[in-house]
C-alpha cells in the first residue's frame, strides 16, 4: 500500500513538472503580440535616419553637429529648412523640430504673427530677435510612430509651408484693427497711421527690403528648450 502510494506521488511530481515546463512557452506567447506591435515604429530617431528618409523622398540632407547639437540643413518646398533634435540619448532623439526662418519683411507684423497662430493649427510663428519670421513645428515620436509617419512630416511641413506663403489674415483675425480705431498700427510702438514697423526699429527708420525668402534657418529663436 505504501509502495502504490509512493507511485502516485511520483507520478503527480512529474505530471507536474510537465505542466510548468508547457506553461513557460505559453507565457511567452502571451508577450509576443506585444512585441510584434512595435516592429515597424519608432520612439527615437538619430539624424541620420532622418536624413536617410529626405534623401528617400529626393531632398538633400546635410548634417551638421556644432557644440554638442545636430541639425540637418535642408530644402522644402523651396525654402531652406533646418531640422533640429530634442530629448536626445543614445538610442536617438525623442522629438524633432522642422524650422524655417524668413528674413525681415514689412509684411511680418506681430498682428500678421498672432493672426497665423490664431488662425492656423500645428506650425507656429514668432519674431526673433533680430526681426526675422520664424516658423516651426515640432512632431513627438513617444510611444512610437511608423517610419511612414516620419516620411509624411516632411510632406505636412511642405503643406504648411505653401499655406503660409498664401496666407493672408481673415477680417475676424486679430490682426485685423478695430473699426473705432482706424488708422492704428497694428505693432504695438508704431506711430498711428504710418506704417508699422518690426521690433527694434526706430519708427522713422528705413523699412526692410521686401524678400520673405527663407534664408538658412540657421538663426535659433530667443526660445529654446
């Protein structure tokens, strides 16, 4: 009795250890889903993958590294572009910023500025230091995106581009003066009536050339994360 009982608890024991051994891949067949939704995206992207998806759409791609930062130089859409990194480590870059920087033109006003930015979605504008019209956008890649997503910023970009070239304020825009208060610059500074001038500027003094031709989009901004 003793001896058939000694059987069956060896026979348990393997049966047992049978189980835990089929569990384990069982497991890991749980995971593999997992896994496999992130085949084909990107969390982090390094310049020179980023400069390999211009040059797969016909762009060039210069990179350029200057104290410790990179960049890529660029064209898009016909304007000089500059393509920056942020949150970066050495599994790549968390964040990428498409900028554009346009040379000092009368057009530019802060009411032309506040009028795109409330009117238009994703790429924002500002003035910098020196007067010059900056438009970036920046595009997240945490949690991950298709490397298709990537390919298709550089088109979203060129759209954003073309619509800013023919953008023109709406009547209910800011930049659009109150009826009671014709005549006012809509700079804040500028003398009423005359025309309005861009920050830093003497009123009296000669206005800029006209161009809004983007130069290299190199000059950074005055923010800067």
């Amino acid at each position: 009795m003793t001896l058939r009982k000694s059987r069956l608890a060896l026979v348990a024991a393997a049966a047992l250890i049978v189980a835990s051994a089929g569990a384990q891949p069982a497991a890991a067949q749980k995971r593999m889903p997992r896994s496999e939704t992130q085949e084909g995206t990107l969390a982090r992207i390094h310049p020179a993958q980023m400069a390999s998806v211009l040059r797969a759409r016909g762009l060039e791609a210069e990179v350029i590294t200057e104290n410790n930062r990179t960049r890529i130089r660029t064209e898009i859409g016909s304007r000089r572009t500059t393509i920056h990194f942020y949150a970066c480590n050495d599994d790549g870059c968390q964040s990428i910023q498409y900028r554009t920087l346009f040379r000092r033109n009368e057009r530019f006003t802060l009411g032309f500025v506040n009028a795109w930015n409330y009117e238009k979605r994703f790429a924002k504008t500002y003035l910098d230091r020196d007067g010059d019209l900056v438009l970036e956008w920046d595009v997240d890649l945490d949690g991950g995106v298709t490397v298709g997503f990537v390919t298709e910023s550089v088109a979203t970009f060129q759209t954003m581009l073309t619509a800013f070239d023919r953008f023109t304020p709406r009547e209910d825009s800011p930049a659009t003066p109150d009826p009671g208060n014709a005549g006012r610059s809509l700079t804040p500074g500028a003398p009423g009536g005359g025309r309005s001038t861009a920050p830093g500027r003497p009123p009296g003094a000669p206005g800029p050339q006209p161009s809004g031709k983007g130069s290299t989009g190199d000059a950074p901004g005055e923010r800067r994360i």
